[in-house]
C-alpha cells in the first residue's frame, strides 16, 4: 500500500472544542455577549412580522457568525462588525 498522502492532523474533542469556546467569550465578552443580546432582542421585535422576522433573523445570525468567525481569526471587530451595513462600500 502506498504511503499516505494526507496529513494527520490532531482529534478534537467536544472538551477542547467547549474550552476554546469559552475561551474566546472569556477574552472578549463585551463585544460578543453584546452582539448577541442585541442581535436577541432586534429578532424578537421584528419577530411579530410574520415575513420580515425570519428574514431579518436569518441577517442577524449570519451577522453574529461573521462577528464570532473573524474574531477566532484574530482580527479586531467592534459591534459595528455585527452590522451587514458595515460591510457594504462607501458611496462617496
């Protein structure tokens, strides 16, 4: 049988996987706790509309995750972050 080309890499466990979470609620809480919470709240205020609730819902979470996947990286982020306005180009 031929060597393998693929590299192993080390098992994660649903222990690590906990602790690492933690650990980045732990290093920034203000800003994600905050995201959250906020992010809770808009959905449950347009929840009452049937259509617009699932819609602005489903931004928010894709907003949350986007906060949460580029603070894991290593980059700055700011409650702005969680906004899909933020993201958009200038219009000057």
């Amino acid at each position: 049988m031929p060597p393998s080309t693929f590299v192993e890499t080390p098992k994660s466990t649903s222990a690590a996987a906990i602790s690492r979470g933690w650990e980045l609620v732990r290093d920034n809480p203000g800003v994600l706790i905050g995201a959250t919470v906020l992010g809770w709240v808009i959905t449950l205020g347009v929840a009452f509309v049937p259509v617009l609730g699932w819609i602005v819902g489903i931004v928010l979470v894709g907003g949350l995750d986007y906060l949460f996947i580029r603070r894991i990286r290593g980059e700055a982020v700011q409650v702005a972050t969680f906004s899909p306005a933020s993201t958009s180009p200038s219009c000057t």
